[in-house]
C-alpha cells in the first residue's frame, strides 16, 4: 500500500508543483510526486543572479539541445529545462508575463471550451500575489506566487525607456492589466531578494504531510497501463526500479520536451515513430511530440560609455559591495532578474495587437551567451516575435529514457516569422540610436546597429539567433476532430483513461509572453479540473 496512491504526478515543476500542492489540501487524497532532478538545496536557485550558474549545472538542468537548421545557421542550441523541485521554475529568468487577451481566446476559438481569457483570468489571479501597482480585476492578492517590482534603478533603464517614449510608444505601468503595450519594467517572481518558484509558492509548505510523498531523483521511464487505463509510473532511482500505482489518474508534468518523450517511450504516438526506436505501440496518437514552438530570440549587445553598468559591478570590489548589499537586504545586482525592461509593441501600424518583443538590460553577455559577462562596460538587447508560426518536434531517439530526445524547433521556417523577426530588431536598434541613448552609447563599437537590408539581418540571425527558453506545444490542447490534438479540454490523453497532461506541452498556440506564468495557470486550472471543482465564474470584461 505504500506505493500506492490517489495520483501520481510525474515533475515537480511550474504546474506539477501547482498541481500536488492543491490537491494535497484535501488530507483524505494521497499524492505521489517524481521529480528526477534533486531537492532546490543549491544556493543559486534562491539568489536570483544564480540563474547564471544553473543555466550550466547539468545536475539541476537537463541540458538539452537543439538540431541545427537554417535559421541558426547549422548551430545547436542550448535549450535548459529545468530538473529539481520547482523545474524550470528553479533555474528561468524570474519574468512574470501573461500574454495578451487574445491568445487565450485564439485556444478557446480552436475548440477548447473553458479556456478564454475570462475563463483563465480567475487562475492567473488564484495563483498571483502581486505586491505593487495593479488592477485587482486582473491581479491577484492572496495567492503563492509573489510578483513584485524592481527595487534597483540604473540611469541606462530611465534612457531606454525613454528613447522608447520619443519613437511614440506608451509607457504602460502594467503589462499584465488591461493591455500589453507599451514600454515598462519587468515584473517579476522575486521577494525579499530570493527566487519564488513554484515548488516554494505551492508545494513546499505541504512536504510534511502524511498525504504527500515527494521523491527526487526519481527518473520516470513508463506510463504502466491495463489495456487504455494508465494505471501509475515506473521510474528509476539510482540503481532501483521502483512502480508507483494511481487509482484515479497520472498527471504528465514533465515539461515540452519530457511529457511526450514519456509518452512515447509507454507506446503512445505516431506508430511509425515507435517501430523505429522498438517501442511497441499501444495507441497511435500522431500529434504526440508534434507542434513544437518557441520564441527565437536575437541578442545583440553594445558598448556603453558615461555610466558603470552590471559588468563592472560583477567584479572585485565593487561586486563584494553588492554582495554586501544584498545580504543586508538593500537593492542589489544579485536580487535582479537577467531582463529589467520590456517592449512590447507592434511590427506594422495595421495590426490591432502587438506581436514583436524588445527587452533590454544594462549588462552584456560574451557571444551573446547569458552567462558570461563581457569585460567592457555594456548593454544589451533581445528581440523576437511574439507569436511565432513556425513548427518543430520532438522524437524520442531510442527506448532508452537516459538517451536525450531529438528536440528540432524549426526556427523561422515560415516567411512571415522571419519578417517579423525582422520588424523587432530594427525597433530595437531605433531605441538604442535615439537621442536619449545618445549619451551612452559608443557608437565606434556597435556595429550591429548599422545592419538594416534583410540578408543583412538574416546573416545576423544565424549567427546570433538563440531560444527565448519558452518551449511549447508538443502534447497539443484541442477536440478529437484536430488530427495533432494530444489531450482535450480537460487534459485527459485522447483514447487513455486516467492520464492527463498538464503543462506547457498543452498549449495549442504559444501566448505573446514568458512561459512560466502561463504555466502555473494551467496547473491551477488542471487542479480544479481533477479534483471535480466548479470553476469560477468568468470574468466579465469591456470589449
């Protein structure tokens, strides 16, 4: 009986944590958690800065890569997945970011009922507490999610957002309220100067009950089934084999890339794909590792004159001074997320949403890598599409679950994402030349600036292009009538009893933001969903 539960929930992460934690309110129902990665013990999971050490601890993070193709021209990719409590969660960028109304209407339009703006609106606002500015019709007060302000300024952020005001776009104090628009300082999930993953915001407080068995470094490998039942998980810890059983359901939390390798590797998704790698095939379900989006991100970087920016801060004595600083609880570089500023605005005037995406930080990275700071004082710049059409994949490479999949994004494969790509970098390159950057910018090292002609940007882009880290879509959302859909509304895997997925493999489109807040909502919703909650009532909003 020990191994024995009401649920098994596979990854500890955005939405698994999420997920375990709400379900564990109830002390009648019995929740397992596999986590593969370790407990977040690692200092730098909590010092906000520390995301520069895990993104390369291979023991907190999957290190994954991509396949090369055009766009990056024949580059692999580094693609982080997070691998300890809180998952990805642990180890990102700290950026809390919704997306716009639209995106979510877009899911509910695909025929995914339930899961419009006004329906969503009510999880974002369970799982927020938002200390500082915000509309409480779209901001929540009391949930375990702390989203705060950037307590730390820099004359170089005041310039940026001020060049981006001259080109005429707004500042919008909020991002995550009524509009996306405008021009405005990250929110972020830091409080008190320590990260708040979802592990810490929903599940930790939980790890004492009797109800609850979290076990780490527990690799799942299969779905067990009883004909099209799944019936629990069998998973590697260490040298063991070790079989958990769910008598109600198994709850896939594993991620973009992890949920559908898992299915495949249990016999469920594109038959010919399974007789390649000898995984005999249980239900062909051919959309399983299919519809793989991410946000394909330039980074371009520029001297700075006139002002010390976080490089030189990083250093010697000045970076034991914010060291000090931050031990003793004052604004530090330490307590900061990787990106302090967002644009969010449109490529061309037609257009009724935004769909391009600036950010910007008063540091530099060496190859445009985000883990190494340049030695000379420096800023810099990403730009992507928000939206992007272009499709990948990702196919488990043998029946090993230790062998890493294929993980292909097919970077700007479409035409259309390319321009608008395109649209993004030149807006950023317009803010960074604007007179209010005039004082600060070194113009003799900049020569990124003065690339403008598409086979110019587009040599750029295979040379500097890199992952937005917001990986998406690979267990897609949608009715049975959609050939690619891998669960329905409700999550549950098409033709599988007790088996659902609940995380940002679902998404059927990718919403115009981070990922991770997206994420913690489909866990809130996932929650309701499996514990036969009612939801709450829409909210009604002004067109």
């Amino acid at each position: 009986m020990a191994d024995q539960f009401d649920y098994v929930i596979v990854g500890a992460g955005s939405a698994g944590s999420v997920i375990a934690g709400r379900l564990a309110e109830d002390p009648g129902t019995r929740v397992c958690v596999l986590e593969a990665g370790p407990p977040d013990r690692n200092l730098f999971i909590h010092i906000p800065a520390g995301f520069m050490k895990t993104f390369v601890n291979p023991s907190l993070n999957w290190m994954y890569e991509t396949e090369p193709s055009p766009a990056t021209g024949g580059r692999v990719i580094a693609a982080p997945r997070g691998k300890t409590l809180g998952g990805s969660s642990s180890i990102n960028g700290h950026v809390y970011s919704r997306g716009q109304r639209a995106d979510y209407d877009t899911w509910a339009q695909q025929g995914n009922h339930g899961w419009g703006f006004s329906d969503v609106l009510p999880y974002f606002k369970c799982a927020e507490r938002r200390i500082g500015e915000g509309d409480d019709v779209f901001r929540g007060r009391d949930g375990g999610l702390t989203v705060t302000d950037i307590d730390w300024s820099h004359p170089l952020c005041e310039a940026f957002i001020a060049g981006a005001n001259g080109l005429g776009i707004p500042t919008n104090r909020d991002y995550n309220g009524v509009r996306q628009d405008g021009v405005s300082y990250t929110q972020r999930i830091i409080h008190k100067h320590r990260r708040v993953s979802s592990y810490r915001g929903f599940l930790h407080q939980r790890r004492g009950q009797t109800n609850v068995d979290i076990r780490t470094g527990a690799h799942a490998s299969k779905i067990l089934l009883d004909g099209r039942r799944a019936t629990g998980i069998r998973y590697h810890q260490g040298d063991r084999e070790v079989e958990v059983s769910a008598r109600r359901e198994v709850i896939l939390c594993g991620g973009t890339v992890n949920s559908p390798q898992l299915l495949q590797l249990s016999g469920i998704g594109p038959g010919a794909l399974l007789r390649d790698i000898g995984v005999d095939l249980v239900h062909e379900l051919p959309g399983v590792g299919e519809n793989l989006r991410d946000h394909f991100a330039v980074r371009m970087t520029a001297r700075v004159k006139n002002s010390r920016t976080i490089n030189e801060l990083s250093r010697g004595l000045p970076l034991a001074g914010e060291v000090f600083k931050y031990f003793t609880g004052q604004p530090s570089i330490l307590a900061l997320a990787p990106t302090l500023v967002y644009v969010f605005w449109r490529s061309h005037d037609a257009l009724d949403n935004g769909d391009i995406q600036v950010s910007f930080t008063p540091a530099s990275y060496k190859d445009g890598v985000q883990n190494t700071l340049d030695d000379n004082p420096g800023m810099s710049i990403a730009a992507w599409q928000q939206r992007p059409n272009s499709r990948g994949h990702i196919r488990a490479r043998s029946a090993d679950p230790r062998d890493k999949p294929l993980i292909q994004p097919n970077y700007l494969a479409e035409e259309s994402d390319r321009q608008t790509l395109f649209s993004a970098i030149r807006l950023g390159q317009r803010i960074l030349r604007s007179p209010e950057m005039a004082p600060y910018l070194d113009t003799g090292n900049t020569p990124a600036l003065d690339i403008d002609s598409d086979d110019a940007l587009w040599d750029l882009t295979q040379r500097r292009g890199t992952t937005g880290f917001h990986l998406i879509g690979t267990c897609r959302m949608g009715p049975s009538s959609d050939a690619l859909a891998v669960v329905d509304d409700r999550l549950i895997v098409h033709g599988i009893d007790g088996l659902r997925v609940a995380d940002a493999s679902i998404m059927p489109t990718m919403p115009s933001s981070n990922t991770n807040a997206p994420t913690i909502m489909i866990g809130e919703k996932a929650a309701d969903m499996i514990s036969g909650k009612t939801p709450p009532a829409p909210v009604l909003l002004d067109d």
